[in-house]
C-alpha cells in the first residue's frame, strides 16, 4: 500500500477497500510519528532574491554567465560543454560551444570583443556562480584590466544565479 498514515489505512481496512490485512493499533490516539515521513518531506529555507527592482539598463551593464555540461550526447565537432552568456537588460543570449571547460575565458574574451565591436559596448558587470572556470587567475586579471566587476553568487545557492541557470534549462529542453 505504499507509505500512506496509520489512519487512512484503518479507513481502508474498515471500509473493506482493502482485504486480508489485520491491522494493531495501540488504545493511545498520539500523533503518530515516523521519521521517514519527516525527511522526505524536509526542505532547504528559500533563499531571499538576491536583488530586487530593475535590473540593468544598458547592453552590457551586466551579462549572466554559465556552463553547462558534459552534454549526454557528443555534439557536432566534439564538443561536450556550451557557456551562454545573457545580457541583463535585453535577455539577448549567445552560445558558444566547448570542447573543454577550459576555453570559457577564450570564449568570454571572444563574447567581449562582439560586445565592443557590434553593440558599441563595454561588460560592466560579470555574475557567475564560483566555479574554478571563472575564478582563474587569467580570466580575474583580464576583468581588473578591463575595468569589469566579478560578481559571485554564494556556494551552492543556484537560486542567485537563476536567469543563467533559468536559460540552460530552456536550452536543453
């Protein structure tokens, strides 16, 4: 009958929905308490929007960035990985598509150059989760000289990271 409460099973048994059980229950009308119940019904607290309001008004002001990969299936020309970058302000997403995990800072610089040349502008503010590929300390130096800010969502929250997170998910289905 699955995992179901004491008292939903003596209804069946009772009404006869269910044959050939016998079922003890104690005098005592306690709540009853099983642990299992408990942790399958446990959840984390929310994580509180990390920000609230607009978001950035200009192409560039901040751009969204993640990996996402190993894909189940070898894509065309070896690859295994994509990294999307979304703009805040207009949700325009571009792909590049990844052999490794290591070209993401040739695939960012490639990104950046497209934003200079063809929307005449510059990445503001870079949000990414902290994973190593963008914590490296090529791709750090290469945001401080271009005068880009890093900004890192807390470990293990992908909740504030949901507009990337959010735009992989319409990708892959």
């Amino acid at each position: 009958m699955g995992h179901i409460s004491p008292e939903i099973a003596r209804r069946l048994v009772d009404k006869q929905f269910v044959t050939g059980v016998h079922l003890e229950f104690t005098l005592s009308r306690d709540p009853f308490f099983c642990e299992s119940c408990v942790y399958a019904k446990s959840t984390c607290k929310s994580v509180p929007k990390e920000r609230e309001g607009v978001g950035a008004t200009n192409f560039g002001g901040k751009v969204h960035i993640n990996v996402w990969g190993p894909v189940p299936v070898e894509m065309k020309g070896g690859k295994h990985y994509y990294v999307t970058f979304t703009d805040d302000s207009t949700w325009l997403t571009t792909i590049y598509l990844l052999a490794k995990k290591s070209q993401v800072f040739e695939s960012y610089k490639d990104y950046e150059a497209w934003c200079d040349t063809q929307m005449k502008a510059k990445i503001i503010t870079l949000h990414s989760d902290q994973s190593g590929e963008y914590l490296g300390k090529e791709f750090v130096v290469h945001l401080t000289s271009k005068g880009t800010k890093q900004k890192l969502n807390v470990h293990n929250t992908l909740q504030h990271l949901s507009i990337a997170e959010r735009r992989n998910r319409t990708i892959v289905e």
